[in-house]
C-alpha cells in the first residue's frame, strides 16, 4: 500500500490496511531503506515524519517509558486528527472550554510553528476548563480528534501511534496557559536516528507489528 492508500485507510477506520502500512513503515526505518528525521515535539513524544502532501502528512509518534503519563497542556490543534494505536494505551481526556468573562481563568495562546520553532503568543480571550469524558484507545484501533477539539493526551506503557493530520483552513494551534501573558518560542530538538531505532526496534517486536 502506498502513502495516498494509507491516508484513506486511517480516514475510512480500514484498521487492517492501515496496519499492514505501518508494519511495513517500521520495517523500513529499522532497515534503512526509510531515513529517520526524528524530533522531540514538546507534548512529550518523539515524531517522526513518514509522508506530506498539501495540507496533509503521516507521521509516526512514539512515547516512552512503560509508566501511565499524562501530559498537563491543554490544547487544540489547527488540524483533523485520525490516530492508529500500534502498540501500548492512548488516553484523551475531552474538555469543554468556555469563556469566562471574569478574566480570573486561563488565557488562550496561539501556537504558530515554522522550520522547527514554536512562537507561543497570549491572545485576549480567558477560558475555563473541565472534562467532559475520558477515552481510552488501545492497540488495534483508530480514533479521531476534530481541529479545535480542546484535550489533554496521555499513555500508558510503550506505546505508539500514526498520526494523519489535515489543517482546516482558518483554524489555530491554541493552548491553555497561565493569565500573565508572556509569548515565549520553542525549538523542536532534532532526536538522532542511534536515539529512535531502539524504539523502532522494540515497537517492531510489539504483537501488533509483528
């Protein structure tokens, strides 16, 4: 199956197709065949880029650790999500955001990303947050997030995604920060391929890939 294939796979739930891609993804970065150009992303995880064409790109997100971890930011992406579990627990805790009026809550930051930095921006609305419901998505399954769907996300145990994200038009990378206000940047730190194969390496050995 090739890229244009696995993107309709993990839009149409083809939890089989989408699979059998991956298992031969895996193979290839262990291999050599496919170059790994891996990053730290500041939600925690290591992401490595498989595919982008237009608004759309496959990439292949992988958390360490066997411990059960949430990550605390609250936030929104600009873009559909459509999530493959290869291996481990992905949680979504789903929250319902409001405005508040009194100013007292958390303020929105927009999240503009470009060639490796994040330049974090307060905006002037205030929010208050609580969870709506809790998923819990193991291994074998698709999910989908919606942009602008405000969640925090967690795992439990060696686990591993891929990920089809699709940017909605109009819409912003948004997360929930502290009142005061102050933009700050970010760069996303290059993770050495000698760093990710051992990953590769154990996500390979997992029952669903192999």
């Amino acid at each position: 199956m090739h890229e244009a294939g696995a993107v309709r796979a993990l839009r149409e739930g083809d939890v089989e197709g989408i699979g059998g891609w991956a298992r031969q993804a895996v193979t290839e970065l262990c291999t050599g065949r496919r170059r790994i150009e891996a990053v730290r992303h500041p939600l925690e995880f290591v992401c490595v880029p498989l595919h982008r064409d237009g608004l759309a790109g496959l990439c292949l997100h992988l958390w360490e650790g066997d411990e059960e971890r949430t990550c605390p930011v609250a936030h929104a992406h600009s873009w559909d999500l459509w999530s493959y579990v290869l291996s481990g627990t992905v949680f979504n805790e789903i929250l319902d955001v409001r405005d508040d009026a009194t100013r007292r809550g958390r303020r929105l930051y927009r999240v503009d990303s470009l060639d490796g930095v994040d330049e974090i921006r307060p905006t002037e609305r205030f929010v208050t947050s609580a969870c709506e419901r809790l998923e819990e998505v193991p291994a074998g399954r698709v999910y989908r997030l919606e942009a602008g769907r405000y969640h925090r996300s967690g795992h439990r145990g060696a686990t591993a995604t891929v990920v089809l994200g699709e940017h909605r038009p109009g819409a912003y990378n948004l997360v929930l920060g502290p009142p005061a206000g102050r933009s700050s940047a970010g760069r996303r730190e290059p993770c050495p391929a000698e760093e990710v194969l051992p990953l590769l390496d154990s996500l390979a050995r997992a029952p669903g890939l192999r």
